[in-house]
C-alpha cells in the first residue's frame, strides 16, 4: 500500500487527532536458498502518512492485496511495523511494550468489510463477542451476557440472536455482529 494523501507526514496533525500515522511501512521478509537467507521483501505497506481528527469518518480502500488490512493491523501494533510513528491521543505508541498496547486496544478495533471470515463459523455470537470481554477481565458469564445484548441492540440485531452462528446472519447483519463486537471493548 503506497499512498500520497496530501504529505500528511510533513504537516503536523491538528491538535484534535485522534490518529496521527507518519511514513509507516510493514515489509514481510523473503527468504531463499538452502540456508534460507534474506533475499529481498515483500513491502505490504510502503510508506503511508494521515491524520484522523475526533469524530471523522476515515475509510481505507483499495483492491484486493494492497495492504489494507496489514496497515490496519500494524496500527494496532497486532503486526510490529517494519518503520514509523503511530501517535493516538497524542501518544507515541509505536514502542509500547505488549501490556500497555492490550489495554490501549480496548479503544482501537477493526472492523473489516466481510467480517465472515473473521467469524469463526463454529460459535455462536456470544461467544464470538464475549472472547474479547473475558481478555478484558470480564469473568462473570451475567455480566458478558447483559453486554453482548446491550451491544446488539444498539447495531439493530436482535439480544436473541446472540446464540445464532454466523451463517445464520446475512452479510449486514455480520457487519453488524462485527461493529457490535468493536463496541462492546469500548
């Protein structure tokens, strides 16, 4: 993914960013040979720079394979970035050790277009959406249940449907299933 979005880089992000991406880059390496030696990289995303202030809107599109999804997951620090800074909320969290990142990512989710296949087709949506409440320490079963209904509802699905399986939903209602497991990290 390679991108010039108005040299995002050299302008300074306003003081309302909330996300402040600078000259990121995510190379995979390439191996060869008997002995496995480094033979060049795969750069799945190559040098990309934004901003996003408090309360836009901001949507990543491009074709199949471009590094969408890897950039995403690099902001996330879920794949460690090859370079770059990723300030959010005004901090640099580029270098953040594991610990600090898993709870700072209770405020930073993906949401992907088809979320199919990030729905593991053997369990039922609660389960889907309670895994991330019990990583966040949310241990009492009532308490995940009262949060998924909650969380349902507020994207339009139904608190019944929680024990539904993911083909069960049509494509909305899977969108819908992955918006309500985002929120419901805070």
């Amino acid at each position: 993914m390679n991108t010039t979005l108005q040299s995002a880089a050299d302008v300074p992000a306003p003081s309302d960013a909330l996300l402040d991406v600078r000259h990121l880059k995510k190379y995979y390496p390439v191996t060869g040979g008997i002995f496995k030696t480094h033979v060049g990289d795969v750069k799945a995303v190559d040098d990309i720079s934004f901003f996003i202030k408090r309360g836009e809107t901001f949507g990543v599109v491009g074709e199949s394979g471009c590094g969408k999804s890897t950039a995403g997951r690099a902001i996330i620090r879920l794949h460690e970035p090859t370079a770059g800074q990723i300030f959010f909320e005004g901090r640099d969290i580029t270098k953040l050790p594991a610990s600090q990142m898993k709870q700072l990512r209770s405020k930073m989710q993906i949401i992907f277009q088809d979320p199919y296949s990030s729905l593991n087709p053997r369990m039922p949506i609660s389960d889907i959406i309670g895994e991330g409440l019990i990583a966040q320490g949310i241990s009492s079963r009532r308490e995940r249940e009262s949060i998924i209904k909650f969380y349902l509802q507020k994207v339009g699905l139904r608190p019944e449907y929680a024990r539904r399986f993911p083909h069960e939903f049509s494509g909305g209602q899977r969108q819908r299933v992955g918006i309500a497991r985002a929120l419901a990290l805070k």
